[in-house]
C-alpha cells in the first residue's frame, strides 16, 4: 500500500491526534534558518508549516488534502519522488514524520534537493539497532515493527544521498504531536483506540498484533509490571528515542 493509500484509510483522526508541537516546530524551524519560501513534502493536514514564510504544501492522499484548515498553504496533489517544480524553486524543502511511507526515500530526497537550497527532514533512525530497545512499545509489546525496516535505506544512506548531518530530537513527556512514540510516559494512552489511529504503524502490524500488544499492555498497568520494567523513565521531562533532524 503507498503512502498515498495508506492516509486515505487511515487519515481521518489525523486533525484531533496530530497537531504541531511547540518544542518540535522550535527545532525543525531553527534548521530553515532564514529561508522565505518553503515547500512541505508530505504535509498531510498541515503540522509544522512555519509561520510567517511563504509555504507550498505538497500530499498525495486526497483526504488528508480535505482536512487541511482554511488558510492553510495552497496544496499540490503530488509524490515527494516527482515534485511538480522546476530546479531551485525554494530556499528549502522539508518534511516532517513522512519519509518512511515514501516507496523510494532516496529519490524522494534527492527530488528535495533538487527544487530547494535546503533540506530539512524529520524522521526517526531506524538504521540504530538500539532504537527499538530504547522504546519499550517496541521492545516489549510490538516487534513486528522490525518487519518494517528490511530493506529500507538506513538514516546514513539517506543522509549521504544528500550530503545532509544528523541531529537528535528528543521528544517531551507530554508531547502534543500523536507520533508514535509520544506517549512514552502515558502508556495508558497507547490503549485507545481513537489515539492509536492516528498513528499508521497499528495499521501496518495489523489488528491481530494490535490487539496482542493493547492486551500485554493493558495487562501490565494492571499488575504493575510495566511501571517496574520502566521506572528509569518515570522522572524524564524529554527522552531520546531515535527521531532526528536531516539537514542539507
């Protein structure tokens, strides 16, 4: 299933589950340092768009275009991997949460690179091995996320592809951006159902791995045996978990 496809299933929650993070947005928008024009590839609903920049939306799936709010960037109905540009439109591109639902991350970057100065992509390193041990959902309750990586390019392919450095993003307790891993000190949230649909990783697993996990968790709360496996995370005001910053 594209990625195109994929929010078009699952895209409906996205307005009420996925919304700009402050502490995020100041870190993604420090790296567009001063650029005045900006095109969002993969901008879904509109998180993260900066204010006060010219800003060209790009999204393939049509309902995720429906949900952008009024005043919103003009949308382009478009692929990362064939941006409809000419070379150097924009100071920079970027991206945010998107690139591993990309068919060809690396065309899709280059593409990036190739209509703007700059890029800056936020995304997660999958390519750590560590990664998923660091976030108890996956190491715990959810391996089948490992099936997801096979044959991808690693965050280091991705970066030389275009010539870009790495920077880590830690993630809040209380992030207000539904990603996968912003509940890492509220497990309890990973137990609704309307949070778990805005994120697409549940409907990669499917709803037989999905329902094993919510049960082992739900379990766990109950009996405490999650809070002692994750004591070392309970005072934590922010948490490494992967996420990184691609800038070129």
């Amino acid at each position: 299933m594209s990625g195109a496809q994929l929010y078009d299933t699952i895209g409906a929650t996205y307005t009420a589950t996925r919304r700009t993070d402050p502490r995020i947005a100041a870190s993604i928008w420090a790296a567009l340092g001063d650029a005045r024009t900006v095109v969002n590839v993969g901008a879904g609903t509109g998180s993260y768009e900066p204010p006060g920049r010219v800003v060209t939306a790009v999204e393939p799936s049509a309902l995720m275009r429906a949900q952008r709010p009024a005043g919103a960037a003009p949308c382009v109905a478009a692929t990362a991997e064939r941006l409809p540009f000419e070379d150097q439109s924009f100071d920079v591109a970027m991206a945010v949460s998107t690139v591993h639902h990309w068919p060809d991350p690396i065309a899709g970057l280059r593409e990036m690179r190739r209509v703007a100065g700059r890029v800056v992509v936020f995304t997660h390193d999958s390519s750590d091995t560590g990664w998923r041990y660091r976030f108890w959902l996956t190491r715990d309750y959810l391996p089948e996320v490992a099936d997801f990586l096979v044959g991808r390019p690693t965050l280091t392919e991705q970066a030389r592809a275009i010539g870009a450095r790495t920077e880590p993003v830690l993630i809040p307790w209380d992030c207000a951006d539904g990603i996968f891993e912003a509940y890492w000190r509220r497990p309890r949230a990973y137990l609704d159902d309307h949070v778990r649909r805005g994120m697409s990783v549940w409907s990669r697993v499917g709803p037989e791995a999905e329902q094993r996990a919510v049960r082992s968790l739900d379990a766990d709360l109950a009996s405490g045996r999650w809070a002692e496996r994750n004591c070392d995370i309970a005072d934590l005001d922010a948490a490494e978990l992967g996420l990184r910053l691609l800038i070129a």
